[in-house]
C-alpha cells in the first residue's frame, strides 16, 4: 500500500506551532496533547487558564508559565510572530516537506530544527543519504588522521558527511570533508548562532557555507551538557551508516553506536590501539560486531557513490591535477620509494603534520598511493 505524506501545514497553522514550540514547559508530547484539543493550537491559546488546567491537567505552576507568556505575546500573536521568526525562515517543523521523517521515529523528536547553510541538502537527510563520523573529543593521532581521511574520501565521493562539531574527531571529519569540496552537516548541542568551542569560529563558518549547521535548540537557548549527548540520537537518524573513529567507553559516540544497531543500520569501527584508554570504547564494538575499518576507501566500496558525486575525472587527469611540480605530493610520491611511513617522511621532507597529510590524502585519491597498516604508503 503507497503511504502518502501529509500535506504541509498552512501558514497559520506553522506559526501557532512556532509560537508554542518557544512556550516554557511545552515540549513534544504535551505540544501533542495541544494539538489534540477541539480547535487545535490557536483555541488553545485563547483558552482561559481555568479551561486550560481542565482540558491538560498541567500544573499549576506550568500554567501560570504560559500565562505569563501568552500576556508578552498578546490575544492576536501571528502579525508579530512573523515579523519575529522572519516567517519561520530557518526553521523546519515536523509536517514541513523537507522535514526528516525518521525524525518522527525517535522516542524523543524534536520540537523543531533551527538551520542554517545549505538548503539543498535537507531533501538528502530526509532520504537519510548522508554518513555520520563520531568519536572522541580527545583522540590519538592516529585517530585524528583516520577522522580527517575519513571525511575527506566520503566528501570526494558525494557523501554528507554528518558529525557533531565537536574538538576532535568530529572536527576532523568535517575539516576532511571540506578539503575534498564535500558537503559536511553538523548537528549542534549549542544554538546554531553560538560557537561551540570558541575556537571553532572559522571552521563552524566553513560548514555554515559549504554544508549545514542545525540544532533543534533556538537562539538565546540554555546550554545544558546533556543537549550535546541528544544530539546523537538525530546524527543517527540522519545517516544511512555509522562510523566510530575512536572513543572511550563512557563516549557519546557509544550511544551513537547502539542507535545505528537498533535500527538496523551499518556501523563500522576503526581498530585502535589496543593499550590507549581512548580506543577502548571502539574496539569493544569490534568485538560485539562493528565491521571493522581498516581503510577510508573502504566506505566508498561498500556504499557506492553518494547522491552529490558529480562526474569524476579520470585516474591520469586526477593524477597529473595533483602532482604540481615542486608541490608537496609531488614530492611525497618521490620520496616514498618501495614505500614509508608518517614520520619518516615528515622527517625527510620536513613538511607541516597537515601538509603532509593532505599530499597523501590526494595521492590516494588519485589512485596513485595506497595505505597499509603502521600509517604507511607505498606507489601504486
């Protein structure tokens, strides 16, 4: 049988639903229970207080909150309620076209999704085409090279790559995107006007006009810590997969892990060093049945190419694109020889750590290295 969307709500309906989405104490299920009141949101905001407590049965002190903010906003809200959310531009709202329906599955969905960035790429989450990369916020280098690898092979594929913003892996992962034109997506803890931590500034400015920020948090919001450990329920729910980089057992990347399996969803771990407290979390999932990870191209084999994958150069375009004379993958490719590793190459060439990742990065891409285990690289 086809299942039809609903139609979208109308531009009333959108803006009583703005107006109590904001109300102190209403959340989803007693936003719910408003709905569901003869004559929906807008009778319920001319309610008396008296009729209000007999229809919820809320209590008092959650009444005479609502009081107080139906008195600020006024008998007849909407005129100036558009002028204030700027007719609710930068907002989704569940029954919106664009709206993610597997938002709706959560045991907790959102109120709402402040945005900003990339319009275009709300119809990809909605189909779930994106990949989501967690992990640690205090990671190995290793783990850090992985996470940017990571980004940088699922951006160069046409894959939103989803993460939290946060220093570390997910940082990594989005700064891996970036560098390969891709299309990062971060789901925030924190208002989307607000950055979190500081020195994210230019990175979060980035992702706001290359990819997505969104938060289900609105301007001037609270921060709480558990609103950062939330937001792994909706990176899940955006995602067709799961990628665990490294992370401890108390990370919230093992909520994120225990989402993808219960609903059924691929999730891959990077195998870590067996003796650092940081890789311990990840590697338990390897032994409960992660896939393991060994290498970022590996993603792309199993997955395909993602829905923003335009036309690919050939391998001798992308090869000679990369090997500028006198750059600095040129000189990576002449100095590996029948091949080596990370720091000996970073001693013989004395290239910047990033410099020198980003040459093998795009030799790799190329076609024209390839990993293998220790951090090294040998030709092709």
């Amino acid at each position: 049988m086809l299942l039809l969307r609903p139609p979208p709500p109308t531009r009333a309906k959108r803006l009583w639903r703005l107006l109590w989405s904001d109300c102190p104490g209403v959340g989803v299920v007693r936003l719910r229970q408003l709905e569901g009141l003869p004559g929906g949101l807008d009778a319920a905001w001319a309610a008396s207080p008296e009729v209000l407590a007999r229809l919820t049965g809320w209590p008092a002190s959650l009444l005479a909150a609502i009081e107080t903010y139906r008195r600020r906003w006024g008998a007849e809200p909407l005129p100036r309620l558009e002028r204030h959310w700027r007719g609710g531009r930068g907002v989704l709202l569940p029954g919106d076209r664009r709206w993610p329906a597997s938002l709706q599955a959560l045991d907790r969905p959102p109120l709402w999704l402040h945005w900003r960035g990339r319009g275009s790429l709300w119809p990809l989450l909605a189909g779930r085409q994106a990949v989501a990369v967690v992990g640690t916020r205090r990671p190995s280098e290793h783990g850090l090279l992985m996470a940017y690898r990571i980004g940088a092979q699922l951006g160069a594929h046409g894959w939103p790559v989803v993460s939290g913003l946060a220093e570390g892996i997910d940082a990594a992962a989005h700064q891996g995107c970036l560098s390969r034109s891709g299309a990062p997506v971060a789901v925030l803890g924190t208002p989307h006007q607000r950055v979190y931590p500081r020195h994210h500034g230019p990175l979060q400015a980035d992702v706001a006009r290359r990819g997505l920020l969104l938060s289900e948090w609105p301007a001037g919001a609270p921060v709480r810590p558990g609103h950062f450990a939330s937001r792994n329920r909706l990176m899940v729910a955006l995602a067709i997969a799961v990628v665990v980089v490294e992370c401890p057992p108390e990370s919230g990347a093992l909520h994120s892990a225990e989402l993808a399996w219960q609903q059924g969803l691929p999730l891959w771990a990077v195998p870590g060093d067996a003796a650092r407290r940081a890789a311990m979390g990840s590697n338990r999932l390897l032994a409960r049945g992660a896939t393991p990870l060994l290498q970022p191209a590996d993603l792309i084999a199993q997955l395909g190419p993602g829905p923003l994958q335009g036309r690919r150069p050939s391998p001798a375009a992308a090869g000679a694109a990369v090997l500028e004379p006198g750059g600095p993958a040129a000189r990576v490719l002449a100095a590996l020889g029948e091949g080596a590793g990370l720091e000996h190459l970073g001693t013989q060439l004395a290239l910047e750590p990033p410099v020198l990742s980003d040459a093998l990065l795009q030799l790799e891409l190329a076609g024209l290295v390839r990993p293998e285990p220790g951090l090294r690289w040998r030709p092709c």
